[in-house]
C-alpha cells in the first residue's frame, strides 16, 4: 500500500506470497445438522437446481426500450434464441445422474448433466457439465441456479470483493475474505440490470442465523445471492416495477460474459465472451449449525 504524506491510499498491490491451501478452505464446521437421510435444505435445492445461460441484460447489451432495442447490442439475438426462457424436453435421472435437454425459442439443444455424490447427510459434492450448441455463439452466462429461504441473508465469502466483480471489471479488487448481506448486494441502477456477482470465489456460505449453507468451489468459480431474481430485472422498465422475493436466487457459474462498455464505447472484447462448447464445473453444499 502506498499513502500519500496525508495518509491517503493513492496505490496498493496485491500477490500470494504462500499457497499451501489452507488460505482457501472455508472454515471449518462446528457441528453438522440433520442424522437421518439428506438434510432437508440440501435435498430442496438437489431437486430445485436447475442450469442456466441468462442474466438480466445491462444497459452495455442493448437497450430494452425504444425503436433501438430492437437492434442495438446483443441483446437482441439472446431474445430471438429465446435463451431467456429456455424448455426443458427431456429429463432422465439414472441413479445420482441427471440429465436435461433444454430448448430455446429455436429449437436449438442445450444439453446439462448433474451428476450429486452424498458424501454424508449434510454435504453434497456436485459435478456438472453443459454443452452449448455452435449456433449459441455469444451468451451470458454458463451456470447453475437454485433458491433459498429468504432468511437466509448473511453473506460470507472469499474471492475477489468487497463490491460486485465480472471478468472485465476486476482490476479494482482485492482477494480476501468478505462478509456482507444479502440485501446489500442490491445495485439500484436506474433500469434494473444485471449486478451483484462475484468473479474468483474460493468459496461462500449464506446463514440464516441457526444454520449455515457454505458452498465450496472446485477451482474458482463465480456467484451471485440476490433477492432481486433474473426474471424480474430482465422484465422490469424501471426501479418501480422490481422488488425484492421472498427467496434468495443463488448462482453458481462456471463463466461470466464480461459487461463492456457497449452504451458509451466497444463491446465486451472477446476474450470476456462466452462461446459455444463443452463446461465442465464442480462445486461442494454443506449445512453446518451455528456455534453455540
């Protein structure tokens, strides 16, 4: 860190000086929750998990208002692939496989498998893969997503923070570990827009208080916990029509398109883009209670 003679930051820089591995772990567990079976939180979001290629637009990918949203961005062509809105067509669960065939509005094939290891009542190790077809040749996002208790609002995490980082926009960060709110990672832009991810993350956890939801990433991988879910930013106009759910909408995501600066400058440069092909991503879920 380099202050100036009146004690204020002009410059800092950040390296790993020593990586053993434990910097990355997350701490450890007090006592686990639940004896019988799968924990009952694990198995709601096992069955609700689902995959997912959209985030809500930010004004860099088009406009969503006026004659020029009907070309300006790439916005555009993910509504025209019907991205947004994909079907599922096929869904076959072999032991702790599943395996999806999702649709757009062109009939194009997005292929995802889960595959879940019960490692014990209360963790859960998920392996995930998903095939992006070629004519899909610039999307969002290439993740997983499931919903939570709205209660569950304390946000811990390590990676790349405090405030919302993106592939392109990370420059400005600092790897650690951060602690916040659910509720805090609202950006009231003035047309709702996608926010509040987090690039390189180790590993975070949600509580509610009494138990604890921690998420651990095989590699770094990028998040999201919000109140304010993908569908109704995408459909709100204004701050006006958008308010915080009842649940947290958690993203899991193997990648992240960069956001540009398309309003005002170039697009995202290609390298922060998200292309076709085979992901391959793999996360652990665990429940652990609140120290007493």
């Amino acid at each position: 860190i380099v202050v100036n003679e009146d004690d204020q930051v002009v410059a800092w820089d950040q390296v790993v000086l020593v990586r053993n591995g434990d910097e990355l772990a997350p701490p450890s567990s007090t006592e686990t929750v639940g004896t019988q079976g799968l924990n009952p939180l694990l198995a709601a979001i096992v069955d609700g998990l689902r995959p997912t290629i959209w985030r809500a637009p930010v004004d860099n990918d088009g406009v969503a208002q006026g004659w020029m949203s009907e070309i300006s961005g790439v916005r555009p062509r993910w509504l025209a692939w019907g991205i947004d809105q994909l079907r599922v067509v096929e869904d076959e669960t072999d032991g702790n496989t599943r395996r999806r065939v999702l649709h757009g509005a062109n009939d194009e094939r997005l292929v995802h498998h889960v595959e879940l290891v019960v490692e014990s009542p209360t963790r859960v190790h998920v392996r995930e893969t998903m095939e992006v077809p070629a004519a899909w040749d610039d999307i969002p996002r290439v993740g997983s997503t499931f919903e939570l208790d709205g209660r569950f609002q304390q946000l811990e995490w390590y990676g790349l923070g405090p405030d919302e980082t993106y592939p392109d926009r990370r420059a400005g960060s600092v790897l650690g570990h951060w602690k916040s709110t659910v509720a805090d990672q609202w950006h009231a832009y003035v047309v709702p827009q996608e926010h509040g991810h987090h690039h390189e993350t180790r590993w975070f956890s949600l509580s509610n208080g009494g138990a604890t939801l921690r998420i651990s990433c095989d590699g770094n991988l990028g998040f999201a916990a919000r109140n304010h879910h993908d569908d109704a930013l995408t459909a709100a106009p204004t701050l006006a029509e958008v308010q915080p759910a009842e649940t947290v909408e958690v993203h899991v995501d193997a990648g992240m398109r960069g956001l540009g600066t398309g309003a005002c400058g170039p697009d995202a440069a290609p390298e922060f883009r998200i292309g076709p092909g085979r992901y391959e991503w793999s996360w652990s879920m665990e429940v652990v209670a609140a120290a007493p």
